[in-house]
C-alpha cells in the first residue's frame, strides 16, 4: 500500500488552496480529483455564470488572477484560472481518482478509493466542496410530477426552455440568476418561502467586496455562533430587482403541492406548468467519511472551525460558514486552509 503525508480529496478550489498550504508547511500533499481536472465543479457549472466577487477578490493564495482587476470574471476564466494555479503549484495531483471511503487506521487513515486500490495518509484534507451532493428539498408531490425536474447542476442555458411555464425554487444568487435569463424566453415564476433579499453591489462608487474587506467583516469568525445559516442576500447591479419588479420573472410563496402536470399556488389557485428548477443549494459531498463516524445524522461534518473534533488529523477546507462568511468562496479558502493545515502540520509534529 502506497504510503503519504497528507491526502487532499478534492481538486478544486479548496483542494488546491490546501495543497498550497501543506507545501509552505514542508508537507507533500497529494491531492485526489474525481474528475479529469483540477478545475473543480467550475467547467459544469450554467453557461452564463459569473462571480459576484470582482477579480482582484477572487483569488488564492500566491497567484493574483489577473487581467483587470475590477471586472468579474465568467465561469470559464475561472476554471482556466484553477488550471493554471494547479500547474503552478507543481503538487502531486491525480486526476480521475475518486475516493470512495475513509477509515481510522494506526494513528492514521486508509483511503479507499474506486476500483479497489488503496492509500494510507497520515491526515487527511476533505476538499470535495458540494457541487456534488445536490439538495433537493420535499416538496408535496414533487415525485410525482409529469413534467421535468431539473436542479440548477445541471442546468446549463435558456434555451431548451423557450416558450414554456417554468418555476424556479429558491431565493439565493443561482436562483434569481437563472429564473432571471429564463424569464426573457420563458414564462417564469421564482418561488420561495421567504422574499428575495438583495444587497447592492456597489455602494458610493464602491463594490460590496472593498467594504467587507476594509470593514474586516469578510473575516469575522461568526462560523462558530451559527447553528442556522442566515438567510441568502442576492447580490445585484439592479438587474435582478428591475427584472422581478417586471414580473421576468414574477415572485410567489412557494406552493402547496403539485399534482401531475399541476401547482397549486398558496393562493389556491392551479396552474400546468412544464418545469420546476430547483435551485435550491448543496449540502456537503462528505459521504466518505461515513465509515469514520466523523459525521453528524445529516451527513454534515462534526467540526471547529475546519478542524475535526472526531479524529486530530482530519480537516476540512471550503465548507460554507466553516469559520467565516468567506469561507467557501475563492477569495476565503486560502484563509482557512492555512489555519488548518498548521493544526495539522502541529498535530503530525506530535505524532
């Protein structure tokens, strides 16, 4: 069995922000990608996807990302962006290696992973994000639908949709965004238990991000006082509202039930309608872990700020609140993969 330092799962964002930090603490990662790039879920994400962060905010650590810092840069500049991190990082990355468990072994771990082969690691970073364990919430009847059922993974245009009775549920960034771009081919209806809640994203001539950054509530440790996470806030130039107030799309409580091809609205009325998009987040894609028992009956990792409270060489990097409001985003991985890998970097010293 092949024996490492530190096994990184996850190539993505996270996975590779972790990886630069073990090398700065003289550790060799190697990091475990289950596709066939370290780009993460970027390349799979809708077509017309773009960061809410302008560039100069969204970058890791020791490589600026480039070209004007002001403009937000769209999904693939960002997946070409990782591509280049990953090359620059000179780390032992091996793509197409998915892991399927993670056991407690000697003071240390064994990776399991598919087709049967098997790693032993002294710590593990779990890096794998959430685009892979989408959230699908109970909604009355929604099983037994006879039109499509599509969540926001695997949504990709408009297009495919033109002319039909859509309903968007969800009241976060994705949801407004994409309900938005359907709404201009579409008949569309954004649905929600509560109303949309949106944030301006420049205020006296400054983006939402410099005031974070300079009032240092992007790095306040709230992670740990929240049981819940607070309600979403869409951050918006004054498209997104401009389009709900036009009814592009309209907005309603979420409804009642569905029966076959049917809503029924809050209001009791009943409409056909052709698809519902889910756009309702992710959980964490942690289901390796199980056999560890470093997870709570949800399936969410029983953590302190990135660092297992089950198992002392376990850690977690990218996971959404995991310590700051930042944390799952490109420019707050960095953060928090350093403070974690000098717990691990300590723990592995002790060893």
């Amino acid at each position: 069995m092949e024996h490492v330092d530190v096994a990184v799962i996850g190539g993505g964002q996270s996975g590779l922000a972790a990886a630069h930090s073990l090398q700065t603490q003289g550790l060799e990662p190697v990091v475990l990608e289950a596709s066939g790039q370290p780009a993460g879920a970027w390349p799979r994400y809708y077509d017309s996807l773009t960061l809410f962060s302008p560039a100069r905010y969204s970058s890791l650590p020791g490589m600026p990302f480039g070209g004007d810092p002001d403009r937000y840069p769209h999904r693939d500049e960002v997946a070409a962006y990782l591509l280049r991190y990953a090359d620059r990082l000179d780390a032992d990355i091996r793509t197409r290696t998915r892991v399927r468990e993670v056991c407690a072994a000697d003071g240390g771990f064994t990776l399991g992973l598919e087709g049967g082969r098997r790693l032993s690691a002294r710590a593990v970073v779990a890096a794998s994000g959430t685009f892979g364990r989408p959230h699908r919430p109970e909604l009355p009847g929604l099983d037994e639908f006879t039109g499509t059922v599509l969540h926001a993974a695997d949504y990709r245009s408009p297009e495919p949709f033109a002319g039909q009775r859509v309903v968007v549920v969800g009241a976060g960034n994705s949801a407004v965004q994409i309900a938005a771009e359907l709404g201009e081919r579409a008949r569309v209806t954004l649905s929600s238990r509560h109303p949309v809640r949106f944030a301006r994203q420049h205020t006296l001539g400054r983006d939402l991000h410099w005031w974070l950054t300079r009032t240092g509530l992007d790095t306040l440790p709230v992670g740990r006082f929240l049981r819940t996470p607070p309600a979403q806030l869409v951050i918006d130039d004054g498209r997104y509202r401009a389009a709900v107030v036009a009814g592009a799309p309209d907005r309603r409580p979420v409804f009642r039930r569905v029966d076959g091809a049917k809503v029924t609205w809050a209001d009791g009325s009943r409409e056909v309608v052709d698809m519902i998009l889910l756009a309702t987040g992710y959980r964490p894609d942690l289901g390796y872990l199980a056999p560890l028992g470093a997870l709570d009956e949800r399936g969410q990792p029983r953590h302190r700020e990135g660092v297992s409270i089950t198992h002392p060489g376990l850690a977690y990097v990218g996971l959404e609140w995991q310590r700051s409001l930042s944390s799952n985003s490109l420019r707050g991985v960095g953060r928090d993969a350093a403070r974690i890998t000098r717990r691990l970097a300590a723990h592995l010293a002790s060893s």
